[in-house]
C-alpha cells in the first residue's frame, strides 16, 4: 500500500461544493489535495461526445456524452439495462429517485442548468410555522452574506428590481454581479400568461454571463444546450474552477476512488483510502478532509467506513446517516398549442413561479415551483414527425409546426424529510468490489396531497392560458437531480449528522458540506445553497485550523 499523499485539507470531490472550499483553503495559506473518483477530460471531447450521439439521445439522457470508467460508475439512462446497472432503487416513487448525476471531474455541474434561487426565510421554519419537516439550525440572516459570496464566487447574473428577485423584496448584501439573461419569445409568452391567473413568472438567477465576461469565462451566446454541456463555459461548472486551484498550489487526483474513511484516537479521522485505476489501495493522511462527493456518494462512504468505534458507519452515532433523502419530485405536461411559442432561444431555463411555493397550506400539503422548459423542440418534432410516416413536404411542415407549436411545463414539490427514505448500501457490488448504493423512496403523502388538490390543477390552467389543445402528464413522479439529505443538518447529535457549519458531531476534522446537510429540501433549485453552505463551512475549516 501506498501512503505518500498528505496535506493540511483533504477534499473527497471536485464538484461546486469541494472546489469553493478548497478555493477558499489556498486563499487562507492551507495545501490542498483533491480526490476524485472519474477521470478528467476536456470540455471539447464532451462536446464532440454530444455531437456525434443519435438524435434520440440528444434530449434526456443528459448523461450520455459521459461514459463512466469501470473503476468509477454512474447512472446511464441510453437503454433500460444499463439504467438499472448503478443505482438500486426501491419503493413506491422509486423512479423519482433516478439522479442523474456524473463522476467526473467537476461533478454534476457540468450538466446543471446554472439555476441559483435562494431560499426564503420561511423555508428555514418549516416546523415552527407549519408543524411538518425540520427547522435550520441556523436563520436567513446567518445565511444571507454566504448567498451572495456564493453568487460572487460562481458569477451569478439576475434582477436588480427587488420585486423581481426571489425572495421578493428580501434582503441582500449586494446586487447580483451581472444583469439578467433577456427572455426568448416563448418565456414572454409564459409569463403573460401566468399573470393572467396570478401566477408570477420571474427572471431566473443563473450562473451564466450576461453580456460580458466574468472569472474568464465568455458571456452566453444562446447555444441553448446548457444542458448535457455549455460549450463555450459561460456557465459555470466546476471544471473551470479546477485550473484556477491549481495554479493557486491546489493538488487534484483523478480516478482516485475513495472507499474507506479511516478513524483513530478521540475518534478523530486519521485518513482516506483510495483505489487506482490499477485496484492499488492508497493513503491519504490530512489536519482535515471534507466528504463533498454529493447526496449519494458521501453517505455511501460514511457507511463503507464502519469500524471498532463506528459499528454503523463513520458519522452515524445517531443512525441518520443515509437517512431523509431527498430530491423535489417532478410532474411535467407535454403541450399541443394552437399558436406558435418558438421556444429555444436562449438558456434552456430562464425563469421560474416560485409564488406557488409560499403559503399557511404548507401545513397540509407540498409548495411547488412551476416553469417551462425554454429547450428548442425541434429534434423533438422531427422525430414525431417522422412517426407519422409522412414525407416530402408534408413532413417538412409537420416538424415546422410540432417544433414551434409544441411545449413542456413542469412542477417541482417540496418533499418532508423522512427517516424511511433511506440510502443502505446494496449486496450489489461494482468493478471494484464496492457496495452499490440502494435507496428506498417514497414521495409520501403531503407531495401527492398537493399534486391532486394543488400543483395538476394549476398546470391544467396554465396550459389553457398557453392555448393547448393537448395536455399529457407524466404518469409518476420524475427526478430533479437535485440530491438532499443523507447527512442531515442540526444542533443534537442525537438527531443529526452535522452541526450548523457541517462539521461531523462525531468527528472534529470531518466536514460534510452540501446537499446533504439539508434540513429541508425546499421546491427551488439546491445548487447555490449547497455553495453557500460549502462557503460557511469553507469558513470553519479554516478557522479551526488556524486555531484549533
């Protein structure tokens, strides 16, 4: 066994999460060494990996373009087998569980969407005003300044009107870095009808650049295939952090699998294992190690690592560990509309109602935020088109007028942390010999009130609004590919696996920033509270070890 790696800061993960703090390491004079599972490839081979896939594909199978490495798998969706390779899901939504994540690195934000909401206050309250879920340990105020470091850090274009911000007319430091993206025709549409019935389309935070350059990166051209890759990386992603670190001195390790997490004396970490690519074990000894690899990957570590002093895994004194995962359960609707809405231009998502999150009917039922997808639906039409059977001209204008007259509108619930959604780790094993992971999911009751009481009704109104003359709903609940809990937040280590700066209760030199640590799931997107959260712990790890 090799052991010649060490430094001050260990980071398990080169997503948003592990690159922000290890950032935030350099800056404060600390090493740092980071671990990834997957390779790390050029932004061009992705691109000519999207390029060159079938038609079929190009659309929902965001992670096609990445072919996982025997040594480091995940999801892949091109066929049914492969989709069940991976991942092993159970329960009655077990499908709305399907994360689509990448082990790459840089992580899931290569594919993200760039959305940045913040929560609101009220969202941090769940059990005090509602009665349902968990509260933070922590107020908006603590975690407003971390909000707007987060979208300094990442370059965060959005609204200056505080009316058109989320929360609306909330308190901020500063302004956002940029201005916003300009709607496309088919988001001016959407918004003039949602008003119409009260509802409030706003312009959506986004790290992408508006116009001019920030952090080196180009401003957005509208390619409008954000999603599965930016190809000029005007949106952020991690990757491009990844040179910035190490010409600061960070040190970044890929196909560097981590399986063992290593304890010792007063039950402080010691040192991570890691496999080659070659199945050679490694050591890693380190002052400190943060677990950022996201919502799945961190817990499944934590439960890997049991020894003499951790019998249900490192972390787990409490049994939360795994516990509470989350994700915001989606429905969409797939629209026929008697006028064109020529959606496509511009970022594949520009704007959200988030109006519809808010409300005393938390109590008994799931917010929900609305949108639709502004992706160009053309690969889409041709493809029914071509169903159709017809030819010449006929098919010519059957793709103009499905491409241009054709839509999608989605909901995305607020689901209640719950001790039975849980991730175990499967008799299933992968290339390496290492535990799949295995997650029970169950939407539950307070997302299905909503959707039959609250969320269909509402997206039946909009779509009349939109002049659509079909209207199909997905039959289950989907995935949002935004992973939450697993390493649950509070202030008892009795109930919680990490403290208020995701510092392990157990453990006084691991930190497990992220989604993970999320008390509640909120109906916005997670990734710039992730950042935030990453930044406050950022924060404590410096501190402790400057003092400690």
């Amino acid at each position: 066994m090799a052991s010649d790696y060490s430094a001050d800061v260990v980071i398990v993960g080169t997503g948003v999460v592990g690159c922000l703090i290890a950032q935030q390491a350099l800056d404060a004079g600390l090493s740092v060494l980071m671990l990834e599972a997957g390779p790390r490839v050029d932004r061009w081979r992705i691109v000519e990996n999207y390029r060159n896939l079938p038609p079929s594909l190009r659309l929902f199978h965001w992670n096609a373009p990445y072919p996982p490495k025997p040594w480091a798998p995940h999801l892949e969706t091109r066929t049914a087998k492969e989709q069940e390779q991976y991942l092993q899901l159970e329960g009655p939504n077990a499908r709305a569980y399907l994360q689509g994540y990448v082990r790459y690195a840089g992580g899931a934000t290569w594919h993200w969407a760039g959305i940045c909401w913040r929560v609101t206050p009220e969202d941090m309250r769940l059990k005090s005003l509602y009665g349902v879920g968990r509260d933070w340990p922590f107020s908006h105020e603590i975690i407003e300044p971390y909000y707007t470091r987060a979208e300094y850090a990442i370059g965060v274009s959005g609204p200056s009107d505080p009316a058109h911000q989320w929360p609306a007319n909330g308190k901020r430091s500063k302004p956002y870095p940029m201005g916003p993206i300009p709607f496309g025709p088919g988001e001016h549409r959407f918004t003039e009808a949602a008003a119409r019935i009260g509802m409030i389309n706003l312009p959506a935070p986004q790290a992408r650049n508006s116009g001019v350059s920030y952090d080196g990166r180009p401003a957005c051209c509208g390619n409008n295939n954000c999603f599965p890759v930016c190809p000029i990386a005007a949106k952020y992603d991690a990757a491009t952090a990844l040179p910035k670190i190490e010409a600061k001195g960070g040190r970044i390790l890929a196909n560097a699998v981590v399986y063992r997490i290593e304890t010792g004396e007063k039950n402080a970490i010691d040192a991570v294992h890691f496999f080659d690519p070659d199945k050679r074990s490694h050591k890693v000894t380190a002052r400190l190690f943060a677990i950022a690899c996201n919502g799945i990957e961190t817990p499944k570590l934590l439960l890997l690592s049991k020894d003499e002093r951790n019998p249900n895994g490192v972390a787990n004194s409490s049994d939360q560990v795994g516990r509470n995962m989350m994700d915001q359960p989606k429905l969409t609707a797939e629209l026929e509309l008697r006028e064109p809405l020529w959606t496509g231009v511009g970022p594949v998502q520009s704007s959200s109602i988030l109006n519809t999150t808010q409300g005393e009917f938390r109590s008994r039922y799931a917010g929900a935020m609305f949108r639709m997808e502004n992706f160009a639906r053309s690969p889409l039409g041709a493809a029914a088109a071509l169903k159709k059977g017809l030819v010449g001209k006929a098919l010519d204008a059957e793709i103009r007028r499905l491409s241009a007259c054709t839509a999608r509108l989605t909901v995305e619930h607020e689901i209640l942390p719950s001790a039975n959604n849980r991730l175990t780790l499967s008799s299933q094993k992968d290339w390496l010999g290492i535990n799949k992971p295995n997650i029970y999911y169950d939407v539950g009751d307070y997302v299905r009130q909503s959707a039959g009481e609250y969320t269909v009704p509402r997206l039946q109104q909009l779509a009349a609004e939109l002049g659509a003359t079909k209207f199909q709903l997905s039959p289950e609940f989907l995935n949002s590919d935004h992973i939450m809990g697993g390493c649950v937040m509070g202030t008892e280590p009795a109930t919680a696996v990490v403290d208020a700066d995701c510092r392990a209760h157990d453990h006084p030199n691991l930190f497990l920033p992220g989604g993970g640590a999320m008390p509640s799931a909120t109906a916005s997107n997670s990734t710039l509270t992730m950042a935030a959260l990453a930044l406050k712990a950022a924060d404590a790890i410096t501190d402790q070890l400057r003092h400690g």
